[in-house]
C-alpha cells in the first residue's frame, strides 16, 4: 500500500515507490527507491509536487524511554533509534514460514556513512590482507585435512563488516582489484562482500550481516573436494564432470556439519545458492518463495562475483554489464524485488571503478551520484591514446555541461574490467 504524499513532507528513509510523473520524464535511473539523502529530496521536489510512499516504510520514531525490546542494533552511529514500520517480510515475500525467515530481525536498521572512502581505504587495505591470508590458510588446510576452522573465519568476518558499516565502497574497491590468482578463495572473499553490501542496503541487523557474511564466504567450500583440473579446465565440462561440479553443493554441506554448530542460515546459503526463481537451479529444482531467502541473497551475489571474475572458461565483464545482467534476469533467474536492492547497493559504476568514457579517455569513478546514477564523479588518468597523465583532474559529469539547453559533451561510453590497463584504483587513494 503507498500513500500521496507532497514532495515537502518527505524525510529520509522513506521508500518512493510513485511519481506523479512518468519515470521517463525525471533522472531517476531507477523505478522506486529508497531516500537516502537531502539530495534525494531536493531532486524530487524539483521534478514534482507530490510521490507515493509506501506505507510500509513510514517512519515512526521511539521516545528516549522506549521500552526494552527495542532492538539495540536501531542505533545506527550514535543516533537516535528509528523503528520502521516496513518489514523484510514483505520485500523477501517470505510465504511460508522458514527457519531463516523466523530468525531475521523484523526491523530494518538505516545505516549512515561514518567516514570518506580516502579515510576508510588505509583501515580497510589492512582487513583485506588479514583476510585473504586467513581464507588462504584455512581453504588450504581444509583440502589436506579435511577440516574446517570455523572459528578463524568467523573471526575474519568480523572486521570486514565493521569496515563496510563505515563505508561499504573502500573494500568493494579493494576487492574488484586485487585479485589473487585462485579463483576459490578470491570468490569466497568477495562474495562475503557483496553479501554484506546487500544486507546493509536492505536494512538487516548486524547480526543478521554477520551471517550471510560467513554464509557468502563458505558457499564454494564444497569445490575443495573437486578435483583442480576440473575447476581449472578451460572448455566445456562433459556430463560426468558438470555432475561431480555439481555435487560441490552436497560436499559443502557435509564439510559445514561436520564442523558442528553452524547457523541453519548458512545451512540454507551453502545448499540453496545455485537454485533459481525459474526453477531451473540445483541442486532440488526450488523455485519462488520455495527457495530461502537467504538462499536468493546467496544467489545474487554467487552470480554478480562469477561475471566479474576472470575464470578458465569464461569472458570476464564490467561491473557495469553484470549488474545490466542481472537486471535481465530479475524475476527470471533470480527475484526482482532482490536484484533492485542489489543494484541501488553496488551501483551502476561503483567507486573505485575504471571507466572509458566517449572522449577515449579513462577514468576512475571517484563518486557516485544517487540521482543520475549514470553521472557519476569521475578522475581522468589517461589521455584517449592510453597514456597515463602526468595531472589527473576530477570532472563531476552531473556538472559538465556543453551548452546552455544543458547538454553534455561528456559521457561514460562503457565500463572496464579490473585491471585494465594495469590501473589498480587504490593506488590513487593510498598515496
């Protein structure tokens, strides 16, 4: 249900899900989103007089002496709790009861930005180190041994959440480039991220985040009961050898029970991520609301990591294409509702990433912009002949403009895979 409200009673936090206007007629890239900022608002009361908000993400707020039950994790960097009437239940269409859905908080925490990315980035360099050796260490030992330690990855977890609650785009950035060669542990790393980007942007409790965040991270535990050649092998798996892959569901399952007390939610992960909202996933053909949520979360996030990812056997794309990807199979592969929150949370051009933009040049995105998704700002490194410039300058093409009916003259023509052209982003905010 959506209520009419005038553009000038709109707060932060709450969910736009209509204008009153076509879609079309306004910048917004997207149809229905959360406000996130005073920006936001300010953009809707230029382009209109009055929108529909859903009801469900009214705010309503707790007085100091609110009663216990209110969830500590409402408290989002030191300010005042904020209950919402809008419920996970209703963007998971959660159906029939399920142990993931009874244990997910009924209130959504609105996280803030606590830091910039130039101040987060030197923090967050040091848990990825700690954390791909502590991936590294345990995947290893898990193939020679058999067991898995449980603990140190749960211990690994733990900073990376914190890091991505002061700014979620300083590890994004470090994961999308410094890419190990195994593609096991890399995978496993950066989908615990991406999981934990999703879970922020939905508004899941902390607790909540550190459980697909160790979910995303043992989702291809299975693979290291796989034989390397066939991980490895650049062409087409045969029939015998697509099963065994396959069967790396199973194996993961075995290894996490073995381990002893592991959340049912990551149970639910590990064994559900390779169904799909068809009906054609495996490994037990789930569709719809059949499949977890956690299980749909875990998904998303398995598919966006394998596209981004240079693999034996497959092309590796931008994040730009991945997310145009996903988008295409929303509703079909995977559940719209989902892959819209996904795609507000990564962006269309993530901070961090390269770009080339219509001049030839190329570009960093520096800093996304939440209304004109398509317009980000940018910092220009290289000429179009590729070279490295001996001045960068930071452009905003939101502001770039070539003429007085406000056309541009600039553009991103499309977006570059990692590490194109040897840039590594970092190194930019790192010095």
């Amino acid at each position: 249900m959506t209520q009419m409200l005038p553009v000038e009673q709109l707060e932060i936090g709450m969910y736009v899900a209509q204008l009153d206007r076509p879609w079309l007629e306004t910048p917004f890239l997207f149809q229905g989103f959360f406000i996130r900022d005073d920006d936001e608002i300010e953009e809707l009361k230029t382009h209109c007089e009055h929108v529909y908000v859903s009801c469900d993400s009214l705010e309503e707020e707790i007085s100091a002496d609110a009663p216990a039950s209110v969830p500590a994790a409402n408290v989002v960097n030191g300010e005042k709790p904020v209950q919402k009437r809008f419920s996970l239940r209703s963007l998971f269409k959660m159906g029939r009861s399920r142990s993931s859905e009874e244990q997910v908080a009924q209130t959504n925490v609105f996280y803030r930005e606590q830091c910039s990315l130039k101040e987060e980035i030197p923090k967050a360099s040091g848990v990825h180190d700690q954390a791909v050796t502590t991936v590294q260490d345990v995947m290893k030992n898990l193939r020679n041994s058999g067991n898995l330690d449980l603990g140190r990855l749960e211990a690994t977890v733990t900073p990376m959440v914190d890091s991505m609650l002061r700014n979620p785009a300083a590890l994004a950035c470090l994961i999308r480039m410094r890419r190990k060669d195994d593609y096991l542990y890399h995978h496993s790393l950066a989908s615990s991220v991406w999981a934990t980007i999703l879970g922020r942007q939905i508004g899941l409790s902390r607790a909540d985040i550190d459980v697909i965040a160790l979910g995303a991270m043992l989702l291809d535990v299975g693979k290291t009961q796989i034989p390397d050649e066939i991980l490895t092998k650049p062409d087409k798996l045969d029939d015998e050898e697509r099963k065994l892959m396959h069967r790396h569901v199973q194996f993961g399952l075995d290894i996490l029970h073995k381990s002893g007390n592991v959340d049912s939610r990551v149970l639910e992960m590990v064994a559900h991520h390779h169904e799909r909202y068809n009906g054609t996933g495996y490994p037990q053909r789930l569709s719809g609301n059949s499949i977890p949520v956690f299980g749909r979360i875990a998904g998303i996030v398995d598919a966006y990591d394998a596209m981004i990812t240079p693999r034996p056997y497959a092309k590796l794309q931008s994040s730009y294409d991945a997310i145009r990807k996903l988008r295409v199979l929303a509703d079909v592969e995977f559940q719209a509702e989902l892959v819209d929150q996904f795609t507000r949370a990564i962006g269309a051009f993530p901070t961090g990433t390269l770009v080339e933009l219509n001049t030839g040049e190329v570009a960093i995105v520096t800093k996304q912009n939440r209304i004109r998704r398509l317009r980000p700002e940018i910092m220009v490194i290289m000429n179009p002949d590729k070279e490295l410039l001996d001045n960068f300058h930071v452009t905003d093409l939101n502001e770039e403009k070539a003429s007085p009916e406000g056309e541009h003259s600039l553009w991103i023509e499309q977006g570059l895979p990692p590490g194109s052209y040897g840039i590594d982003p970092t190194e930019f905010y790192l010095s």
